[in-house]
C-alpha cells in the first residue's frame, strides 16, 4: 500500500518539476481547464501505484465556431493531443527518466483536451490469479460472446465494470487503507 505522504511527495514532485506552461494550457490555446483534484488549476492530476505514476495533464480546449459537428470537434481535440504529444516528447522522457530514477516507478503521460483523454503510454502489469471453474466461465461467456478476445480481456473487463460501478466505495475504501498505511509508518518497527 502507498502511505499518503509518498502520493504527496510524488504530486508534489511532478508539480514542482512540469514546465509552467504545461499547467494552464498550451501556449496561444483557450479554454484550458483545470484538472480534476488539482489546487487552483497549477498542477497535474497524479495518480500511484506500486508500479507506474500517470501524469495527466490538461491542455486548452479547440476554439472551433459555434455549430461545429461533435465528429469535427472531436477531431479536433485528437489533433491537439497529438501535437502536445509530438511537441512535447523530449522534455516528457527527460521528466519520465528523473522521475523513474526518484520513484523507482514508470512514468506513463496522458493529455486531456475538453472531454477528450488521451492515454500516451502505460503499464500493463500482470496480475497472477487462481479461479475456480464458475469464475472461469464468467470469463470464457465474455469471450464466447465477442465482449473479450482472451480471458485476461475478459478478466480486465471485469474490473473496469466494477470500478465504474462501485467507484464511491472503492474510493472509501482506498482512503481508509491510506490512513492505516500513514498510521503503521509511524509506528515503532518505521
């Protein structure tokens, strides 16, 4: 479990280490939105785990006329994320590297653009599991059906559903395990 502080420090890093006009949008664009979670729009939103740290960073909305089609504005936002994502991709490797080294985490980058999310890179880590058979046909029922093309699809699938469904109490439920994790740090064996 990640204690609460090391998320912080890690925020805090990347808040620190981001080029300040990757904060408020880019350079001649309007419409640059803060990230969700971020204090008064200055930083990324930042999220932990055991083994990647994702950096999303919100860039300007495409100023397009009034009437534009939601195909053409979609498209639109697709090419900016593209031009961040090309613009860009020096100075995130260098970031990624520094960060890599400091956190002993991959960095994986993200842009969102409006509502659009553009995931640049990412980890897919393995998870190993044990299931029994009535667990196994779940799986293999999604995959017979089209919904998945392998049991790890399927598997992964699974968990999307459940984390959009259940999102409140996973979110209870990951503050809690935060503050016993914050608690056994201090302890006496820290």
């Amino acid at each position: 479990m990640i204690t609460q502080e090391a998320q912080e420090r890690v925020r805090g890093w990347f808040a620190g280490r981001l080029p300040e006009e990757w904060r408020g949008g880019v350079p001649g664009a309007t419409g640059a939105a803060a990230p969700e979670g971020s204090a008064e729009g200055s930083g990324p939103e930042v999220t932990v785990d055991r083994e990647e740290i994702t950096v999303v960073l919100t860039i300007g909305d495409v100023d397009l006329p009034d009437g534009t089609s939601d195909a053409a504005r979609a498209e639109a936002r697709a090419g900016r994320a593209k031009a961040f994502r090309e613009d860009t991709r020096g100075r995130r490797i260098e970031i990624a590297r520094e960060a890599e080294h400091r956190f002993d985490r991959k960095v994986s980058w993200a842009v969102r653009v409006g509502d659009r999310t553009e995931l640049f890179t990412h980890v897919a880590a393995p998870a190993m599991t044990r299931l029994r058979q009535p667990e196994r046909l779940v799986l293999d029922t999604l995959v017979d059906a089209g919904v998945a093309r392998s049991r790890a699809d399927a598997l992964a699938w699974c968990v999307k559903l459940v984390g959009q469904h259940e999102g409140d109490w996973l979110g209870e439920l990951r503050e809690a395990m935060a503050h016993v994790a914050d608690v056994r740090s201090k302890g006496p064996a820290a």
